[in-house]
C-alpha cells in the first residue's frame, strides 16, 4: 500500500461527514461484492488491538500498513485486505488510514448483517517508527488468564473479551496463515450470536491442537466440521466468561448492542486515553 497521504497533523476536520459515509458506503459494497467482510474486521481489529494503554501507544493509528508490524506472523493474509481496498482509499486522499480501517471495519460487520457500529473521526496516521512490537494480539492458545492480560493492557475488561470473541461468528481459520483450520460456524459470512450457540450446544473435541464439531444441517450453509480454538473454549471453562456466553447465545439483539459497543470502544481507547478531538459522523441516514 501506498505511503499516507496526510500530514502528522490531519485530523478530522479536514474531511467532511459526506467523505466519511461516501468511503463507509463503498466499504460496505466492496464487502457484499467480494465476501471479504471477514477479513475487513480482522484488519481493523488487528490495527485496534496494540493498544497498550501503560505504553500509551499501538491502537487504530493505521501502522499495521508498515513493516514490522504487516509481518508480524498475527497479521498473516492482511495484505490481501489492504490490497483490495486501496483503490476506495486512493478516493480519500485526506481521509488518514487509521481512520480508513476502522471504517472498513464496521463496513465489513454492516455488510455481513451486524449492528451499526458508531463512528467518530479525527484518528492521525502513525508512522513507520511507531509500528509495535510482536506479541500484542491475543494468541489463539490462550486460557482465561491470558486473554485478561491481553485486553486489561488495552483499559478493557471481561465483558469486552467475551463481546469481541464474538466476531469469531464470521470468517474462518486458514492453515497456512494461523496454523489452526475451518469455521466457527456454518455461515461464515452471516454476523449473529450463532457462536455462542456453537459454543454451548456443540460436543467438542480436541485434536491436540483445535477442537472440532459437527455442523448442523438446519443451519445451512457449511458442511465441513466447525472448529473453535483453545482461547475460543476458555470462554465457557472460565466461571466469569460462561454467564455472559449463555446470555448472548440467548438473546441476539443484546449481543449486537454490546458488541456496537465493544468495537466503538475497541477502536477509540488509544485516542480517548490521549484526549484527542473526534468527531461523530452518521454513516447512515
């Protein structure tokens, strides 16, 4: 991808409400026409998911487009999201890619079916010197314990573990990138709680590496065996994660409204924290 096209100083103001839905809009197509929704979410939450809030730096600042942190081995298989849209950001020159990403972020959830996640602008792009080190993003070994050390870095808490694990809903394992393989759920381009349900009304088994379940047929979509990972599984082994899975897994429209929630949030820690100016902009309506 292409150097940025901002200053240190652009912020916000410099891009108006009708860019950032025009750039929102042209997200959500290009996710509904190529299926990449999946992958759009996982690149904003992998530029999102540095933030180290005693550290006071990763975040959404865009530097996952830099190496080191493009090649960190978390960040596998992101080029190809970059690559497919740089030619919607090349339209917005002004527009920062830190705040590019997490749009096609929320586009790629919209577009799969999910809740309208809010959105405020003004993020300022990091530079290649600001890439963080490897090892911020929650591994797909870890327990409990783990996951908590991971996210309470960031200034969030259980609640938002078990809320953003839910994006788990969509996509899939790729062998050759994570070394873990398949499908969280028969749908993998449908965003909804059907993870939760998985989770708790599938017989699991362990293959010495990931777990495996049969999907069911009612459910359309997929007929290759599901799979979750150990810190998918440390969900409902941990007695402070499992209520909060049964009630998601019971009730859709409270899981959309937290996960809104979890994503804003997600997104906004590393510039809430530094005071930073953001603006509110309706990206649709």
């Amino acid at each position: 991808m292409s150097a940025p096209t901002v200053s240190a100083t652009t912020g916000a103001a410099s891009v108006s409400d009708d860019a950032f839905k025009g750039a929102f809009g042209d997200l959500v197509q290009l996710a509904k026409e190529k299926n990449c929704g999946p992958i759009l979410v996982r690149l904003s939450w992998h530029d999102a998911g540095t933030y180290s809030k005693e550290a006071k730096d990763g975040g959404s600042t865009g530097t996952i487009r830099h190496d080191p942190e493009k090649s960190h081995g978390a960040n596998a298989g992101l080029d190809i999201a970059m690559r497919l849209v740089d030619p919607i950001k090349q339209k917005y020159p002004d527009m920062s890619f830190a705040d590019f990403f997490v749009l096609a972020g929320i586009a790629g959830v919209r577009a799969m079916g999910g809740p309208l996640v809010g959105f405020r602008g003004g993020r300022v792009d990091g530079q290649e010197a600001e890439c963080t080190p490897d090892g911020r993003l929650p591994a797909a070994t870890l327990k409990g314990d783990g996951l908590r050390g991971i996210f309470y870095r960031m200034g969030l808490d259980d609640k938002a573990i078990v809320v953003l694990s839910g994006a788990h809903s969509v996509g899939r394992c790729h062998k050759d990138r994570s070394g873990f393989e398949g499908p969280w759920c028969e749908k993998p381009l449908v965003f909804d709680n059907c993870y939760y349900k998985n989770l708790l009304g599938k017989e699991w088994k362990f293959d010495g590496n990931q777990y495996w379940a049969d999907p069911d047929p009612a459910e359309g979509g997929a007929e290759e065996k599901l799979m979750m990972l150990p810190s998918d599984m440390a969900l409902i082994e941990d007695a402070e994660f499992l209520p909060m899975v049964k009630t998601y897994a019971s009730d859709n429209a409270r899981f959309f409204e937290a996960f809104a929630d979890c994503f804003q949030n997600l997104h906004e820690r590393r510039w809430v924290d530094s005071n930073a100016e953001l603006r509110a902009v309706q990206l649709e309506g």
